[in-house]
C-alpha cells in the first residue's frame, strides 16, 4: 500500500483506504480536550464529516480503480475515475492509500 500521490503517470490502482471519518484520536480529543485553541472540536469533525462524504460522492472509495492522469510533483493531481477526471490536492492525496495494479 501506498500513497495515492505516490503514483507515477498512467499507472493503475485500487483504492484500498480512505481518510477516517473523524481523523485519529477523536475519542481522545473530545475526552479531555473539547475545546482546544478556542475552537469547539464537534464542530471541527462535522467540517471534516462534510468533507470525507464528498469524497465518497465523487467515487473516492475503497474498491474503486484510478488512473493517475497528472502528477507533475507541483499543483493539484489529476485522476480518472469512473471515465470522470478529478482534480485533488495533495495534502488530501496522502491520506487516501492505493494498491498498484500491475498490467
């Protein structure tokens, strides 16, 4: 397994993990820390909530297959899903983990 923004140009792969719904450590965060930098973390994880859903509405979930149309090393990738191209942010890009599909 490994990154999606791993991938070079043309190759394929399954994805095998999304992002968590509510990153790691919520438990843990709410517990002893519900506020935190003046920030109320419940509403941090229903931003996070709306965020994650989308990325399930446009095809990025675990099974599905990619193609990695750009991935010039700067700027946002370009993915073919679903006969659909797909802009993504890298930052987001590393937390989505693929499998390589040998041809």
């Amino acid at each position: 397994m490994l990154p999606l923004a791993f991938l070079k140009e043309d190759e394929v792969a399954e994805i095998v993990e999304s992002p968590h719904r509510y990153g790691y450590g919520h438990q843990y965060r709410h517990g002893a820390w519900k506020f935190r930098n003046g920030v109320d973390q419940l509403d941090c994880c229903r931003k996070r909530k709306h965020s994650d859903d989308h990325l399930l509405n446009i095809g990025l979930r675990p099974g599905k297959y990619v193609r990695m149309i750009s991935n010039s090393g700067a700027g946002p990738l370009v993915l073919l899903i679903d006969e659909c191209r797909i802009a993504l942010g890298r930052g987001i890009a590393m937390k989505i983990y693929v499998r390589r599909i040998e041809a």
